[in-house]
C-alpha cells in the first residue's frame, strides 16, 4: 500500500483518510496552520502529521485534496508547483471544467489525476458513503478503498465524469434543502408561518419536519456550500440550462455562515434571513 496524503482533514478527509487506513496505507496530513480541532480530529483517526506541504508532497505516492471547491484549484496549484510526480485525486465538490483545469495543472508538473466526488456523509462504518471516480487510475484509486466505508464507484474513463455526477447529485440534495429554507423564510417573513405549517400537515404531512431539518442541518455547514452552489451553477450553465436557482442557493447559504460559529436554532435561522 502506497503512502497516502489528505489535504486537508476536516471530518470528511478525514474519515478519507481512516478508510484508507483500513486498508494499511499509511496516511499524512500537512499541520502547518491548522486549528486544535482538525489535529484532535487527525490524531482520533490515526493520521501522521507532517509539518509543511512539501514534506507531504515528497513523501506521498498518493494525494487526495478534500477542501472547500473555491480553494480546489489552488491547493492543486500548490501541490504541483513540488513537482508532484505522484497520483491526485480531486474528491472536492467542483464542476467538470474546473475538475479539467485541476487535470492540467497537475499532468502539467507530471502528476496523474483521477477525478473524484463524494456523495453521503463522512465514511464511517454503519453508513454508505460513495466514492465516485473517473479516469485512467480510477482502478487504482478504487484499489485504496475496496471493502473501507468509503465505498468505490468507477464512472468512466474520463476526468470531469466524477465531478459532474456529484454536481448532479449536491444540485438535488442541497439545492432541495435551500429551496424548503428560503420558503420558510418567506412564510416567516410575511407573517404566515402557521399557516404554511397548517397547509403542509394537510395536504404535504412531511415538510414541515423535512424544512425543519434541512435548515438545523445546513446551518452550521453552509460556509462550506456557498462555492459549492457556484460550481454547480457553473455546470448548469455549460450545460445550456439556467444556473440562477443554484446562485440564489448559494447566496441563501451565504447569509448563514455566522452559523459556523454561533448555535443555530430554527427561529434564529429565519431571523437570519429575513434580516438581511
């Protein structure tokens, strides 16, 4: 088994870099600059911190980049600029044509690249969490994971087929979320919550608990949605189809980044976004 790098761990690389674990690779995360939480988290699951990127980048055979998609290109960039040699896999959240450029920054310092996308929550044992991936090395890729809790799934051939299934899939189940978030907002805004709520349990029984939970649940992750929404926007629009739903989407997410950091309730949520 390869030496297998994860940039960087928050609790999706991080369960990443469990599963391979799993399979005896041994796995480095780069701790320059990272908070208590992220080590806590890093040290729980068995990774071996490394103290700078180019240590990380000379040591490994293997990178996968688990980040925020507006800094997937530019982590890409960092890596390649050590001469990586080495396999990348891209599991970030990003659209086909940034999932290409990601390919070429990373062919262009003689990496290979496998294209990557997660679908479900972070791999631990007990739930199912896919591991989409498309490429030449796929195979290979899917060779780390076999029989882990991170679940491989081979797409094609071709880098960007990953990234645009998971473009697919998020523009469904987190665009679904902002969607039932922004009519509970409205309703609250213009004084017809219980109405809306009387509504629903007559004719549409589980929305009222379905809003309810995306808005608790998307709250304190929405920082990490909002480039998210932008990409899958992006990829709506190369596609020839409108990207404006996923740009409000993302906005929506925008306004409830304080919640990072500050106790969300549903109330505390509308009142969020009715302000602003």
């Amino acid at each position: 088994m390869p030496t297998l790098g994860v940039l960087h761990p928050g609790s999706m690389g991080s369960s990443v870099g469990a599963a391979a674990r799993v399979n005896g690779a041994q796995v480095l995360w780069c701790n320059a600059g990272r908070s208590a939480e992220t080590e806590r988290r890093a040290r729980e699951d068995g990774l071996t911190p490394v103290g700078s990127l180019r240590e990380l980048v000379l040591a490994c055979e293997t990178i996968v980049s688990v980040c925020p998609p507006d800094a997937a290109l530019s982590v890409a960039q960092s890596v390649a600029a050590f001469e990586f040699r080495g396999l990348y896999v891209d599991a970030n959240a990003i659209s086909r044509a940034t999932a290409l450029a990601i390919e070429s920054t990373l062919q262009h310092a003689g990496a290979s690249f496998v294209d990557a996308g997660i679908l479900g929550p972070p791999a631990r044992a007990g739930r199912t969490t896919l591991l989409c991936l498309s490429g030449e090395r796929a195979p290979d890729v899917a060779a780390l994971f076999a029989g882990t809790p991170l679940e491989p799934m081979l797409i094609g051939a071709s880098a960007g087929q990953a990234s645009a299934l998971k473009m697919a899939f998020a523009a469904w189940s987190k665009g679904s979320s902002a969607l039932l978030i922004a009519v509970r907002a409205l309703a609250e805004a213009e004084g017809v919550s219980e109405a809306l709520l009387q509504s629903w349990a007559r004719l549409i029984p589980d929305l009222s608990q379905r809003s309810e939970h995306a808005a608790l649940g998307a709250a304190p992750k929405a920082w990490r949605w909002v480039g998210e929404m932008q990409e899958i926007a992006q990829s709506f629009e190369a596609a020839g189809l409108p990207g404006g739903f996923h740009r409000a989407a993302g906005e929506l997410y925008e306004r409830l980044t304080p919640f990072k950091s500050e106790p969300a309730t549903l109330a505390a949520i509308l009142a969020k976004l009715s302000r602003s």
